[in-house]
C-alpha cells in the first residue's frame, strides 16, 4: 500500500513540476526598427558616452545570418546526450535490483560514487550560486539512495552481519554439551570457550570450530548448543562453510553502503537548503554569451525592446549579457519542492526495508524494495531528459530571436542579426565549465 501511495503522490507532483518548470514569457516580437522602442536618447550606452540619440538615426547592417546564444560558466541543466547515458545505464540496474540484486551490487556502487563526486564537485565549483542552479541541483541523488539503502539492508539481513556482529561483540559463557556429529550436523556437543567451540565426544576431538566460520541454520527440536535455540550449524566435514565476519566482504561492502546512503542525504539537505535560500531571493541574473556581441559591443537590444549591456569577454571570443534567469527561479523552486519530497519517499523506503519481510509480496513483486526512489529518481532523469532537449533548442525567455547590436568602433554603428539556440555543444560547455571551474588552470588552461 505504501508503494501505491507513493506512485499516486508522484504522479501528482509531475504535472506541477511541469507547470513550474515550462511556466515562462514569450518574446512577442522579432522585427522593429529603433525608433519603435522608447529609448531615452541621453542614456549613455555601457561604459561609453555614446547615447541613444547617436545611433537612433544610424543606418543598420543587416547580417544576413545567425548566431548562436549559450549559456555561460553553470548556466545549463545536464546535457540530454548524459542523461540518456545515465537513463540507459539505470534503467537495467532498476529492473535487476528488483529480481536479483546482488548481481548489481558492484554497479550500484560505482554508479552513486561517481554520481557523489560530480554533484561534489558542482557544488564546489558553483559555490551554489542560485544563477547556477541547473548544473548544481541535487534532484539526480534520488535514485541513488534508493540504491543505496537497498544494498545496505537486503545484504546485512542476507550475511546475517548484524546477528555475527553482536555474537562477535559478546562474552560467551561456557556452555557443555553431550552428543554427536551427525551427516555433516554439530548437534547438542562438546563445549563453548571464548567464542570457540571444541570438539566434545565427535570423532575428531581435537578439531575445533569457530563460531564466526559455522553456518547458522533454522532448525528445529536441537537443543542450545551455545549460539541461541533453534538454531544448528552445518559443516561439510572438517571445511567451514562461512567467513569469520571480520574476513567476510559483505562486512565491508555494507559499511561502504552505509557511508554513501548517508553522503547522499546530507548533500540532499545541503542542497535544499541553499535552494530554498535562493528561492527566498530576487530572481537571479544569468549570463548569456554570443559571437556577436563581439567584437566592440557595448549594448543589445532585441525585439521586446529589452536593453543589455555586453560585458566583453576576449579570451573566449564571445560577448555576455546579463539578463533575468527566469529558468533558474522555477528550478529553485522546483529543487526545493522535488527535493524535500525525495527525502520523504527515502524515509518510506527505508521503513518498507526495515520492516517488510524479504519474502512479502504484493501482487508477485517483491515488497522489500526502495519503490518509492526507484520511481521518483527514474521520473526525474525523465524531466532532466525533456528539460534538457528543450532548453538546447530554445532560446531562454528575456530575448526575442531578432536583435540590434551597437558597436564603438572608431564611429558608433549598429548591426542585426537572428539569435538562435547553441544545441547541445553550448549545453556541453556551460555545464562542463559549471562542475570544473573550480579547476581554473588546470581545466582552462593557462588562459584562466
């Protein structure tokens, strides 16, 4: 019930993500003249003493071409080109997680260290700069908690590592046994010493056993032989049958489960709270960079008449304009939202695999799995997906295709051009310069 309860709160939480997110102007216009916007012609242009009433009657140079528009430094969600990778590498993992997941242990591993160091290292580069909330948010981190905490509690309940554990941690009291060793089966024999058993009246009197190398085994009708009722320990004739735990790698593999599932979470909360910071301010403004608003630009104006001024960027050969991230309100708002409910359907995940039998069904799927992230964390690759496609294809709200740049070349003059969308290279390089900035040098070279 806790599952369908989850699925229904997410499949009510996407269509207002959508909303949230797709929710932005138009620019409703891509052609004027000068003359149509009410410029006042004493403004000085940028750093400039060039005015409006010295380019108003100007002739313009129309180009005849296009340029592109990118974001610059953390300006783009992922790449749609990474996301379909994480989605194809995900999605098998999710279904193998669900019949047989202890053949995914190693991936499920490799796949959230990997997640860990890039979300990482964005927030470092990023310094959580609300502008830079696309390649910052930490909504990926959903799924792999879900990972997470599945292998740390189906593999401690499947090695029986905390039982071992607390028989390890205990003093065991001396206990004497009479009986025999019977097809393979210690039953009701010798004695305990210190956590060793020996030998008692079976047919090799000097072999001993250890209590952390014997299988445990459900049994019935055996008396206390040291360990707890119930219980016997099956050995196939002199060779034990299990690890001491301190030389058992599912020990290890555990604790690394651990460390990580509590990584994510603390980077989840991180995250929301410098979100929610950031949704508690003004909108940010975000740089937009194009080849041309090089060289010598020093103001934009597009068909909203909307007024930019171009800082110039020469070692990157591009000019950038500061403009209202109207993309980056709705995903602050959106990471706050989506990421408190992550760690609500975390929680739910977590009592469904403390308290659910490994064997319960529900209408034949196994219960004692993280549903609850599974689901969220691969409908959030798919708003990633979407997201990403779209804003690689559109250009952000605050600029109309059409613009009109002033240059201050000897003479001010004035030329035109259509701005297009960069693709997906320009995603690529924002969202590349977004999580390695911080590397300065060794990421840009000596130009940095």
């Amino acid at each position: 019930m806790a599952t369908f309860y989850s699925q229904r709160s997410l499949c009510a939480l996407l269509p207002f993500l959508l909303l949230l997110l797709s929710a932005q102007p138009t620019s409703a216009r891509n052609t004027l003249s000068l003359g149509l916007c009410s410029l006042n012609s004493t403004d000085a242009l940028g750093n400039t003493n060039i005015t409006w009433n010295d380019v108003l009657n100007l002739p313009i140079n129309d180009l005849g071409g296009t340029s592109y528009l990118r974001p610059d430094v953390g300006g783009a969600l992922l790449p749609w080109i990474y996301t379909i990778i994480v989605i194809i590498v995900h999605v098998p993992m999710v279904v193998i997680r669900v019949v047989r997941w202890q053949m995914v242990q190693t991936w499920c591993l490799a796949s959230t260290v990997l997640t860990l160091v890039v979300t990482i290292q964005g927030y470092k580069s990023t310094a959580f700069s609300p502008d830079m909330i696309l390649t910052w948010t930490p909504l990926l981190l959903v799924i792999d908690a879900g990972s997470m905490a599945q292998v740390l509690f189906l593999i401690v309940e499947d090695r029986h590592l905390l039982f071992r554990l607390w028989r390890r941690m205990t003093p065991t009291k001396k206990k004497k046994n009479n009986g025999t060793l019977e097809n393979g089966v210690l039953l009701n024999n010798g004695t305990w010493e210190n956590g060793v058993f020996m030998g008692g009246n079976s047919p090799d009197r000097n072999f001993v056993w250890n209590r952390d190398e014997i299988k445990i085994e459900p049994a019935t009708n055996i008396e206390d032989i040291g360990i707890g009722r119930d219980t016997r320990m099956s050995v196939a004739g002199t060779t034990a049958t299990k690890t001491a735990i301190l030389q058992d790698d599912a020990l290890y593999v555990a604790i690394l489960a651990f460390l990580l599932l509590i990584t994510v979470i603390v980077l989840q909360i991180l995250g929301l709270v410098r979100a929610l910071e950031g949704a508690k301010g003004p909108t940010p403004l975000v740089s937009m960079c194009s080849p041309i608003f090089e060289p010598y630009g020093i103001a934009v104006l597009d068909g909203d008449c909307n007024i930019y001024h171009i800082e110039q960027n020469f070692l990157k050969g591009v000019g950038c304009i500061l403009m209202p991230g109207i993309w980056q309100r709705s995903w602050l708002k959106a990471t706050v939202a989506g990421t408190a409910l992550a760690l609500v359907f975390e929680t739910i995940d977590v009592i469904l695999l403390t308290m659910v039998h490994s064997k319960a069904r529900w209408r034949g799927m196994k219960m004692r799995r993280p549903w609850c992230s599974m689901f969220s964390g691969l409908a959030i690759l798919g708003l990633l997906l979407v997201f990403g496609i779209q804003y690689a294809t559109t250009l952000p709200p605050g600029i109309s295709e059409r613009v009109w740049v002033v240059q201050n070349t000897e003479v001010p003059s004035v030329r035109t051009a259509n701005l297009v969308p960069a693709g997906l290279r320009g995603t690529l390089l924002s969202w590349n310069d977004g999580i390695f900035n911080s590397w300065s040098v060794q990421y840009y070279g000596p130009s940095a």
